[in-house]
C-alpha cells in the first residue's frame, strides 16, 4: 500500500528543519560541555561537514583545510563556533589545543 503524501506548508518545512538543526545544535553542545568531544569526526557524526562550514560563513575548503590544521583556525572563526554551538570559548580553545598536540606533524608519530 502506497504512502500518502503529507500536505504540509513551507512553513512548517521550515520550523521543522529549525527544530532539527536546534536539536544538533543542542547535542554538540552537550558533548562539547560534558568533555565527550575529542575530534572534529564527532561533531559531523552530528551535523555534516558542509552544514557545520555554511553555519560558520566559511567555504567548504577552507573549513576542511583548517579542520586537518586546526592551528589555522583565527580567534574569530574560534568565537564563531563557541557562538554557534552555545559554549564557552574556552571549551573549544582547551578542544582545538589538544587537536594540535596530539596530531603528528609529518604522519609519523614523535619519538618518545
């Protein structure tokens, strides 16, 4: 038996998808602020990359590119994901330090 086809306005589109984005949103920032987020991975299983890029007002490729740098990263485009995911800046500042001293510069991993 076929589905029928909801009638709903673009309107109600809209809120739904505003609901959908708040209820990741919200997520992020749980993880974010209960310590459980420790690579940029975890926050697209969430919200997709491109998403997360568009959200910041950044291109896709600049995003990805800081993402593998994090170092890259200006102190605006740091306030603007503190602001995005409602957290505190220095959650995401202590978050982008230990992505820079726990990535191997030249694909090999530091002599001890």
């Amino acid at each position: 038996m076929p589905r029928k086809k909801k009638n709903i306005s673009e309107k109600e589109k809209k809120q739904e998808e505003l609901r959908k984005r708040q209820h990741k949103l919200n997520s992020i920032k749980t993880d974010f602020e209960a310590g459980r987020i420790k690579s940029f991975e975890q926050v697209f299983a969430v919200m997709v990359e491109s998403r997360v890029a568009a959200e910041l007002r950044m291109g896709f490729v600049t995003f990805r590119n800081k993402v593998n740098n994090p170092g890259d990263f200006t102190t605006n485009e740091l306030i603007r994901i503190a602001e995005l995911f409602d957290v505190d800046i220095n959650i995401i500042l202590k978050f982008i330090f230990s992505l820079i001293n726990h990535k191997p510069k030249s694909g090999k991993l530091d002599p001890i």
